[in-house]
C-alpha cells in the first residue's frame, strides 16, 4: 500500500458542522487508500498521463469518503484547478454504493458518462455498471415517429439533425402525452429502456432538471431510483435553488397548451370524426391564447399576478382560456373510453384546467395564509406566456428530500460559498445540518492574475457608466491583443458598448474581431473565439458561467458592473420583502452573497489551468467605495490588486514574467 502524503494544513477543509451526529467516521485506512490513488506516484499517476498530486483534491476525496460513510450532507466549495470531479468520483465509484450524480448541463453530464467515469473505473479496476438518463425529450418516440431512430434512439447519436430543428417536439413524447403502459411500442420504448438501464446501473448520470423532475417529484414513473440509491453526488450545485425553485413550482404556458389543442384536435379527427363538437372545442383554445397574450400588454417582462391582472383585458381573457378548457376537458372526457390517446387528452385537458383554476385562484385568495407561501406571476415573451406559481422558499421542502432517508448527500461547485461563508446557500435548501468544506484553486492566482478596478468611473445605471467602461477597457484591450471578454448585466449595456467599441476600434486601426452575443449561438462564438485568437467577445449572463476557453486565447475578462439580480424579478421581490418582513436585510442577506456569489462565476472564466495568465477588469466603483465592496472582492480569487492602468498594461507587457512588481494599491491594503 503506498504512503500516506501528508496533508497540507493549509488545504485542510473548513468544516463548520457536521451532520449525522453519530459519531461515525471513515476510518484512516479509507484515507490512507485515498492517498494512495491521489498522491505522488499513486495510482491515478500511474494510471493517467499528466496527473499530478494536488492536496487539495486528496483533502476533498477525504471528506467526501466521510460523508458517505457517515451518510451525511456534504457542501464542498472547490476553486478552479481542484479537480473537484474526481475527488467526488473516486470515493463514490469506491464506497458509494448506488450512485446519482446530477449535473447542470448536458455537457458535464457526457463529459462524466463518456470520459470521466469509465476512466476511473478502468484506473480503479473497480467492476461498477454506469448509465446516462436524459429528459425525455432527448429519446425519440415510437408512438410519436412511427420508425426507428438508429439503435439507442438517444438523439446525441443523430448529429446530423440540429438540436433546434423543428422535427424533434413531433418525434418525441413529453409527460403529457406519452401513453406510458398503454402505449403499442411499450416494449421498444428508448425512454423505457433508459429507464431500466438506469435501474440496473450501478452509478446513474443524469441533469439537474431530470433529478427534480423525475426523482423528487417522481412524476416520470422514477420513483425507484431514488429510494434504491446511497449517494447523491449534486455537481454544479449553485444552479440548484433556481433549478428547485422551478421545479418545485408549478407552469401553464401557451406553449403547452397550444400543444394540447393540436394533440386534440389532431386525436379528434381520426379517433371521433362522429363528433364534430370535439375539432372546434380544441380549435377555440388558440384563438383564448392570443388573447391572454394580447392583454398581457406589447411589453415582454416579468410581471406579478397583480399587476398583470390590472390591465385591461387580461383577467376577462383567461376567463375565456378558461371556460374553453373546460369545454375541451369536458368533450374529451365523454370520448376518452373511444382510444388511449383520447383519454390522455382528456386527462390532459382536465390537469390544464386544474393549473390554471389554481393561479387564478390566488387572484381571489391574495397574499394570505397558504396563497402568501407561492408566488404567482407571469413570464411574457414576444409570442407567447408562462403563469409560473413559485414557491416563496423551497428550504423546507427540500430538506425533507434529503432527511427522507439515510443516504449521503455531496453538493458541489467551485462558487458556493461567500467570503467562506456557506450560509446563504444552506438557508436556501434548508441544509441546517450540512458539513461544509471549502478547497482553494491550486493556481497560483498572485502571479497568475491581476485583479483591475479602474478609477474615477461614473455611477453604474448610467449610459455614461456603459460608455465609461468602453474608454476605460480600451488601452486594456489594446495591450492584451484583443483575447477579451467583456461581460454586461444588461442587454442594453451590451448593445452601447457594441456601437462604441466597432467606432473605437475602426478610428484606431484596431482588427480585433468583435463577437457579440446573439450574432450566433454560444457554441459558435465561442469556437470562433478560440480560433480567432486576437477576438474580443460581448456577452451577457450566458456567458458568465460554464465557458471554459483556457489558455491564451482569454486573458482579458471586462465586468461591467456588480451583478446584483434586478429587484423587479417577482420572486426575488416577494423573497426579500418576506425576509424584511421577518427581520432581515435584504441587502446584506440575499443581495450582497447572490452578487458576489455570480461575480465569481464570472471571474471564473479568465484563469482555467496553471499556466493561464489574466486581467480581471471590474468597472463598479462601488466595489471600493462601498463598504460591502470588500465582503465582494474578498469573494474572488487571490489575485493581486491594482486601480492603475499601468499595471494592467504592464501586466500584458511582461508577458510571462510572474514576478511583474505590481503596487498594491491603498483601496486594497487593509484587504
Ligand atoms: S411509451 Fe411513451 S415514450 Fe415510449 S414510445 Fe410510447 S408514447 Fe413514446
């Protein structure tokens, strides 16, 4: 058995509490195990060219050994570089009996079902079965597409049809209109298939909406994967109270039901030509839908249930969507004993009606007793609308989740924590009792990165402030050779900055190519931007998070401003007011941690593995003249501080050389 490597105090975790208080830990063997595959000469280096020991990813494993031995919640906080996805997987694959590990994009999740898992487990010689569980979106239908889709059916294996094209809603089933046992190709079913495989699996890989939607609220018939499982491992976890918030609410969109009038009549054609009533019952849902999206108003937006019922119209046209809901639900029901895909209508229509009745009831109920726990509001977008029903908390109802049995529960990402401080995260899902752990990058972030806060910068929520930020980034961007980002908080931002930069750029004779954001998908720009070399690329919030371009191509990251989530969101407004309610200060409870929390995530783009080099621009001043600035920046990664545009410059200038002296600026010296 190798040695034991010693761990690094400074790498040690900070754990705050414990949970399971059972005095169970995992014993040293289990830890001098882990030492032996992570450390110098252990097995992973022998087993996988490049790896290296890092303590920090050791002290990781270790504590997540504990967790699953003590069947307790782990939060683990692991910066950039810790290689946070084996430190989970290894003692999972090893100790964690029945695995789910849940992702927040589809990209992770094949990145572990393709790459990661069967690499560890070959290294590990550990004889463990895998399989990957997608949406069901993901698998084409049988019932819906009369024809095999290739072996699998799992639309990854189609690469040639575009994952937006129009075909895909009609060749696959959703919730609502899959037949389930009743359907003719129950047998051949790929969404069955993945079902059972994912049963027999060993470790499961599936993404966050899929854990929610089919595992907590066990609506998809997969009510026996959880129960059968011993460890949850949660990566990407800083997604989950918004993913939780959606799924634990409750949407009637014109979508959905515009699908329910084409499914209907569709089904009435061919099903119950003999009653003519059933085509024009379905057919009067989509004019009632125009309607509701006519009253909504030209605007799109968010928009509270009291303030969308204000205005005229909008309460008399979901009256009518209304009032043809039931009719349809009504006709359907007469003829459901006709054809299942009647009768799946008819339920449809019937659970349609039932939303709907319950976010107009909160019209009448107000704000109290039970109806004060659940937000209702409404999304409109240019073509269409959601009645969304949130819950005002999902800490509750998540704990129960996690206390419905002993298993061990790993929630992890590399921004959880604010300043150390895991509290807003464990309010938020209710996590009391977790143990929570918190892994420095090991980048050498002083000499990798310069942390640039420019001076003299008019107030943010200016058109100033925006073109301020463009002047100011300039002489930057001319140092760095274009390889920038420069990220806003407001498509608006996004939009003068636009104007600006080409003007500055074609009167100064600069080529960088400029990439903005909606000019092609992300994953095009962002292939361009790899491959360009000297771009700079405007994004807004899909950029700040889940981009990963190492190396030279990034080493400028522009910020405008702090991220504070806009107050006119109807559930952060109904979230704070209720914590003002109770007592607190939203300010410094929700809006300081959520801030710091998403600009470390855009922060987090510039420097991805220890050879990148990068300046870090953030043009808020209230960053350093505010006193909540520095719980901010304290947040980010150890870079140095400066407020002069010489040591940015500079920084570029001598390229490689880490030991540039930079002057810490005054601002930052109590820091
Ligand atoms: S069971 Fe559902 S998903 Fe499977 S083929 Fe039938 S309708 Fe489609």
């Amino acid at each position: 058995m190798p040695t034991r490597n010693a761990v690094d105090p400074a790498v040690a975790p900070v754990i705050l509490s414990v949970s399971n208080g059972d005095g169970r830990r995992a014993d040293d063997g289990v830890d001098a195990t882990l030492a032996s595959i992570f450390g110098g000469g252990g097995m992973l280096s022998r087993a996988l060219p490049g790896f290296r020991f890092r303590p920090q990813q050791l002290a990781m494993a270790q504590a997540v050994a504990q967790a699953i031995a003590v069947r307790g919640q782990l939060v683990a906080e692991a910066g950039t570089g810790t290689g946070k996805t084996f430190a989970y997987l290894v003692p999972a694959l090893l100790y964690g009996g029945k695995v789910i590990v849940s992702t927040g994009t589809k990209t992770l999740q094949d990145q572990l079902y393709e790459r990661d898992i069967p690499l560890l487990r070959d290294a590990l010689a550990v004889p463990v079965t895998i399989a990957v569980l997608k949406g069901r979106a993901n698998y084409v239908c049988h019932h819906h597409l009369e024809r095999t889709a290739g072996e699998g059916g799992d639309r990854a294996e189609l690469a040639d049809v575009p994952e937006n094209a129009s075909i895909w809603p009609l060749v696959t089933s959703t919730r609502d209109n899959c037949l389930g046992a009743n359907c003719a190709f129950h047998k051949d079913c790929f969404v069955l298939k993945a079902r059972k495989d994912a049963l027999d699996a060993d470790v499961v890989v599936v993404n966050h909406h899929l854990f929610f939607a089919d595992v907590m609220l066990r609506d998809e018939g997969l009510a026996e994967l959880l129960p059968a499982c011993n460890t949850v491992i949660l990566d990407e976890a800083h997604q989950l109270p918004d993913t939780a918030t959606l799924f634990f609410g409750e949407q009637t969109t014109a979508g959905q039901l515009s699908e329910l009038a084409r499914d209907a009549e569709i089904a009435a054609r061919t099903a119950a030509r003999d009653v003519p009533q059933l085509p024009d019952a379905a057919a009067d849902i989509v004019p009632a839908l125009r309607k509701v999206r006519l009253a909504a108003g030209e605007a799109p937006g968010k928009f509270t249930q009291e303030t969308i019922a204000a205005r005229s119209g909008f309460t008399e046209a979901l009256d009518e969507l209304a009032a043809g809901l039931d009719r349809l639900a009504t006709e359907m029901q007469h003829c459901a004993e006709r054809s299942e895909d009647l009768a799946s209508i008819a339920r449809r229509a019937d659970d349609a009606a039932a939303r709907l009745a319950r976010w107009r009831s909160g019209l009448a109920e107000g704000q109290d007793g039970a109806a004060g726990e659940w937000i209702r509001w409404v999304d409109v977008t240019p073509q269409g609308w959601q009645l969304q029903a949130s819950p005002l908390s999902v800490a509750d109802v998540f704990r129960r989740q996690v206390e419905s049995t002993a298993r061990a529960w790993i929630f992890t990402s590399a921004t959880l924590a604010v300043a150390r401080d895991f509290s807003h995260y464990t309010q938020l899902l209710g996590l009391a009792e977790a143990a929570t752990g918190c892994w420095d990058s090991p980048f050498d972030y002083p000499a990798q990165g310069l942390l640039y806060v420019p001076r003299d910068l008019p107030p943010p929520n200016t058109r100033e402030h925006t073109e301020a930020v463009v002047d100011a980034a300039l002489p930057v961007l001319k140092a760095s050779g274009g390889r920038a980002f420069i990220l806003f908080t407001t498509l608006r931002a996004l939009a003068i900055a636009r104007e600006r930069l080409a003007v500055a750029f074609a009167r100064d004779g600069l080529d960088f190519p400029l990439l903005v954001q909606g000019d092609g998908s992300k994953t095009e720009l962002l292939v361009r931007f790899r491959t360009l070399s000297n771009a700079v690329l405007l994004g807004s919030a899909s950029f700040w998070e889940g981009v990963d371009v190492p190396g030279d191509a990034l080493s400028l990251v522009v910020i405008d401003k702090l991220p504070f989530a806009p107050p006119d969101d109807p559930i952060l407004a109904a979230r704070l007011d209720k914590l003002k309610a109770d007592g607190g200060n939203p300010f410094v409870d929700w809006q300081i941690p959520q801030a710091a929390i998403s600009l470390k995530q855009g922060a987090g783009r510039l420097i991805r593995t220890e050879t990148d080099r990068g300046v870090l621009m953030i043009c808020d001043p209230r960053l350093t003249d505010k006193p909540y600035g520095r719980r901010i920046w304290q947040s980010l990664p150890p870079m140095r501080r400066t407020r002069e545009l010489q040591d940015a410059v500079a920084f570029f200038a001598v390229a490689r050389a880490a030991e540039a002296h930079v002057t810490m600026n005054a601002d930052f010296a109590a820091g």
